[in-house]
C-alpha cells in the first residue's frame, strides 16, 4: 500500500494498521505478559507514531510501558549517556527503535547478562512495521528461518555470486548459524525482526568480491545505493573499496573511523522476509528484502557464534540477487531459491512468483 506523496507523513497514515502490527509485535513476537516492565527506546529520528502504538500496544494487555526518548548519536553502536544507558541495561523487555542502535555497547551487553528480552527494530516507521510484522505469516517465516538455518549449517563451502561482480568463497566448517528472526522465547537472546538467518564462516578462509547493489548504512548519508560498492576481501579483511560516489562516502567513513577492526568482514546473512520486495533506506527492512544477502563489516557480537571483537561501529551492506552456492549445490540463484523444501515454505508464505 502507498499513498500518494506527502500523505506518509501524517499522523494517521496506516494508523490502523500501524496498530495492529504492533500489537503483534509486542504480544506475539516478544511474547510480553501482563505485568511486565517495557521498555521502548527511541532517538530525535525515530518515528514517534510507531512509538506511541507500541507503547499503547504494551498497556492494552497490561504490561508496563516506559518511553526513553533522547537525541540521535553521530553513529550507531556508540553508548549512550549514563541515564539512558542506566534505563536500558535494566530493562525487562526491551524494544529498539532508535535509529543510531545501542547493538554491541557495554549498556546493551549488560541488559542481555541481566537477562533481558530485546528486539533491534531501528528505524522502525509505520510503513516498515506494516510490510515486516503487520502483513506477515510470523509462524511460517520462523519456519523457513528454521529450514534455511538448518541448510547452511549441514554446508561446508560457501560460494556467493550476482551479476554486479560478487564472487566471494568461503568455508564453514561447523560454524553455527543465528536465526535472529525468533520469537522472544529466550531470556539474554537478542531478536531481530522476522525474515533474517546470519552466521559467519571461518573468518580467514573468506576471499573474493563482495559488491553492495541496494543498500549500505551506516554511515548516515548512505542508504539506497546510487551506485554500486566494490570490496576485495582478503582473509576476511577488506583491503580495497572501489566505485563511485557512494563508495567514496563509504570509504571516508571508514577512515574517520580509524580502527582496523572495521575493515573486518563480520557476518553473512539471509534476508527472506516476503513483505519487503525493494530497497527503502532503513537498513533493518532493507536486510531483509526476499531472497536477498546481507553482510555485516566492524563490530561482531558472541550471538554470531564465530569470531568476537569489538570495533568502533559496525555496518550492513545488502547484494540485491545473490546466487548461493552450497557444496556445489545451488540454494537459490539471481535472488530465486531453488531448493525444494524452501521453495514449499515460500508457497506458504505467498511468495510472489513461487
């Protein structure tokens, strides 16, 4: 559904809906009971009217809603002042919408060691909530993340290619995946929005060409990709950017930066969520277009289940149609997938075109 321009950003555009999806986020995906303590938190860029749905979504079935509202920090994974970062590293559920996330910061860490339930949905706005959650068959596409979890880890060699240039090689070997997609099942676990499985191969057998053709943040100023981002990677590090304009952006960030461990290839991930179909900016839904792979460069958390280090930032970049190359075996090619199960799950899902 799109309005003509201008109407998105009136108060009661999807206002229905908006309300519906985020009840189901806060009853169904985070599984929040009666009584219990929600914290919502929100910066200067974050939608407000997915805010105040949530919050009321939590009240409806008499949990307790508290809003942190503060300004947005130059860059994601920063920590937050002591108050903010006091409310967080507390909090019984948490739900993320501030755009600059609090993902890898010593608050965050805190919060899952107390045991909080957390979801990252940053950059949530009313139209992102609708195609990821409100539209969604949420026990179906936890399903797939299941099968495509359970694909990638019986895998060894993993082969990814596209016609913008990626040709990226990389080995497994016995490395575990993260279905981030989960319900708030888990106390410590942090979620992500539906539609997403990541996983890091042995960092040092990664070699090849990774080329962003839909997406990149951060750094704030990118988003939709005007053009393409070309990276060689080598032992898992990036040691050459290449492209235009937004590759210049990219590569200026990074040295801005200046810390080593952001050139570090951090994770692969599978995007497979059926209501995102394009490329929009916000990175959370841009990572989950269907069919599409994502992969993450600078910090990596122990929830990867490979490597962990620490980094000044960290970021996401998104190859549009990637062909998945299993042991030989073809998961899905130029953004279709093949495999027969997957494909079973997607008739599901209502997948256009399968």
């Amino acid at each position: 559904m799109e309005l003509a321009l201008g109407i998105e950003n009136t108060k009661d555009y999807l206002s229905f809906e908006t309300n519906r999806a985020a009840y189901k986020l806060v009853k169904d995906v985070m599984l929040v009971k009666e009584g219990e303590n929600v914290l919502i938190s929100a910066d200067s860029s974050t939608d407000m009217r997915v805010v105040e749905a949530t919050a009321n979504a939590v009240y409806a079935i008499n949990g307790n809603p508290v809003v942190v509202y503060y300004p947005t920090a130059p860059n994601a994974c920063q920590e937050p002042n002591g108050i903010v970062g006091g409310a967080v590293s507390n909090a019984e559920v948490w739900i993320e919408y501030a755009y600059a996330n609090l993902m890898h910061t010593p608050s965050w860490k805190k919060a899952l060691k107390n045991g909080c339930r957390y979801i990252c949905a940053t950059g949530m706005d009313v139209q992102m909530i609708v195609n990821t959650v409100g539209k969604v068959n949420y026990p179906i596409l936890v399903e797939l993340g299941e099968c495509l979890k359970r694909i990638v880890e019986n895998a060894n060699e993993i082969v990814i290619k596209s016609d913008n240039g990626t040709h990226l090689v990389a080995k497994n070997e016995g490395r575990k995946v993260r279905h981030s997609g989960q319900l708030a099942t888990q106390k410590g676990y942090p979620i992500m929005v539906g539609g997403q499985i990541s996983w890091c191969p042995i960092e040092t057998t990664i070699n090849g060409t990774l080329v962003f053709d839909a997406a990149l943040w951060p750094p704030y100023d990118l988003g939709i990709l005007q053009d393409d981002v070309k990276i060689e990677f080598k032992d898992g590090i990036a040691v050459k950017i290449e492209g235009g304009k937004d590759a210049e952006k990219f590569k200026r960030w990074l040295e801005d930066l200046d810390d080593t461990n952001m050139y570090r290839l951090a994770h692969y991930s599978l995007g497979f969520n059926p209501g995102v179909t394009k490329a929009t900016g916000r990175i959370v839904e841009d990572e989950r277009i269907f069919g599409c792979m994502e992969f993450g460069m600078g910090s990596q958390g122990a929830m990867i289940m490979g490597e962990c280090w620490s980094a000044a930032s960290h970021t996401d970049g998104v190859v549009s149609s990637p062909t998945i190359i299993l042991d030989g075996e073809i998961l899905e090619k130029d953004g279709v997938y093949l495999h027969p199960e997957v494909v079973g799950l997607c008739k599901k899902l209502g997948v256009q075109g399968y």
